[in-house]
C-alpha cells in the first residue's frame, strides 16, 4: 500500500493528540498518581496479552533488560510523572507542547553520553522550537483554564520540561539496550513497563489504599473510561501504529509526520472543547513543529 508509513505516523500523531485530553480529564478528576499508574498496569496487561498470541522473541541478553528496565525508570516512572503532573497545572495544549521539546534534549543527551554529531540544523531547529514554545508559555490567555490549579504556572511549566529530561533519558537507555541486537518492539516496551509499575505500585497504594477499581476511582467512571480509552489508542493502538511508521517509510518523515501533535491539537482544542485560540498559540504552535522538522530532517 502506497504511503502506509505517512499514514500511520499521521494516525499515530492523531490517537496521541486526542488520548491527551483523555489524560488530562482523568487527571483532573482522581489525580495524576493514579492515572499514571493505571494506564501502566492496562498497557501490560494488553502488551504480555499480545507477545504470546504472535509469538514475539523474546530473547534477550541480560545487558539488554538492565537497559531497557532503566529506560522505563527513567521514562516512565519519573518522565511522565512529571508529564501527567503538569496537566493539574496547565492545559493539556500548553504541557504537550512543552514536552514536543524531548527529541530536542534527546539529542542533546546523545551528543553527551553516545557521541553522536548534532549537525548545525538540528541545534537551529532546536532553538527554533524553544522560541515557539516560549512563545506560548509566556502568553497569560494560555493559562486561564478555570478546570486547572491556579497560580501554579510555573511548576506547571518546570514539570513539563522534567519531562523532556526523563523521557530523553529513558530513549537514551532504550538505544544501549537496541544497539547490542534488534530487540521486538513490543517486547522491549514490556520489559520497560514492568520495573516501572513495581516501582509505583507502594506509592500507589499508599496513595489511594486500596486495590478496589471502583475505590481507586472514587466511584467516577467518566475518568476510570478515559483513563482506559486513551491506554488502547495512545499506548497501545498508537504504539503499534508507530512501528508501522518507521518501517514502512523513513524515520526522518515519520517523525515529522508525528510532531504534529501540537498543530492537530489547535483543531481538537478549538472544534471538539471550543477553546478560544490566540495568535500567540497558533504562530507558537507552527514554530515549534517548524523546529522539530528541521531536528530530525537530516
């Protein structure tokens, strides 16, 4: 099928767009310990369903677990604690566009620690996006949301960008693990998974205490289906589309095509949540997927 890589990367971009506001609507509901750590446990159980009815390889070294158990620490434990924190402090809009800045510190982290060049345009197209996303955090409008926690902007915006450093990290993690042998996505998002909800489950606990879905969700089923919605088609249906992407096309145009997010999220913001758009968040916007086009256009 002709362009079945852009096509997925542009389905992928669209189902993590809109699981977002799943996200932050749960969030804002039960609190973001408990979004984050049940979105984990569904992507595992979904996940450990898969590799055995496809069969899926599962061997690897014991080298390749370390690393790809310190990318989930370092990606999903402490990464998108920050990320699912943030959106009690700002709209879900202003966070995804704060966190769009990974690849960028992603690489930044891989010129430090793997060595590898980071040509001109890429450290343009990273001060590009930052001046698009500085664009949009420094404009008031942005964060008069009367459903988020007020007075809190800057936290809100320092979580978002301890996101970036976490999620970076884990990637960084991720490609010791990759480059010792080819490793079965899905596979590797398990081992990632894993250490990450071991690790929550004590704090979760102690946070909600009890096991009780109904408890743990205060009853609320609006925010126990978003929570479950936005699992299957960002961390599940979207990972999956993911892989079609950069296998059926080049790395470089998939991963244009998926930093849309924050262009698509203009659309889902104005039409489905009639949230009004200023100048500031639309040029900002367009910058910083400008940016991003030239970080991974090589």
């Amino acid at each position: 099928m002709n362009y079945l890589g852009e096509i997925s990367a542009l389905l992928t971009a669209l189902l993590w767009a809109l699981s977002s506001y799943f996200f932050a609507a749960a969030t804002l509901r039960v609190g973001s310990v408990t979004v984050n750590f049940t979105r984990l446990l569904f992507s595992l159980i979904l996940i450990l369903i898969t590799i055995p009815v496809f069969s899926l390889p599962v061997d690897l070294s014991l080298y390749q677990y370390v690393m790809l158990m310190a990318s989930g620490v370092a990606g999903l434990v402490l990464g998108d604690s920050f990320f699912f924190k943030s959106l009690e402090y700002l709209t879900t809009r202003v966070s995804v566009l704060i966190t769009s800045f990974a690849p960028g510190v992603s690489a930044v982290l891989a010129f430090v620690f793997l060595g590898e060049r980071l040509p001109f345009l890429s450290i343009v197209g990273m001060a590009i996006s930052l001046s698009g996303i500085l664009m949009v955090v420094t404009g008031k409008h942005e964060h008069n949301d009367e459903r988020i926690k007020k007075g809190h902007t800057k936290k809100g915006i320092a979580l978002a960008f301890l996101y970036t450093i976490g999620q970076a990290s884990g990637l960084i993690f991720a490609k010791f693990a990759f480059e010792e042998k080819e490793v079965n996505s899905m596979v590797a998002t398990a081992v990632r998974i894993f250490p990450a909800v071991a690790l929550l489950l004590p704090y979760f606990l102690y946070k909600v205490k009890t096991v009780n879905l109904k408890k743990i969700f205060n009853y609320d089923k609006k925010a126990f289906y978003n929570v479950a919605a936005a699992t299957v088609l960002s961390a599940y249906i979207g990972m999956v589309l993911m892989f079609v992407a950069v296998t059926q096309t080049k790395v470089a145009i998939a991963s244009t095509i998926m930093a849309s997010i924050p262009i698509i999220q203009l659309g889902i913001s104005k039409f489905l949540y009639k949230e009004k758009l200023t100048w500031r968040s639309i040029t900002g916007a367009f910058i910083t997927v400008g940016g991003m086009v030239l970080l991974f256009w090589k």
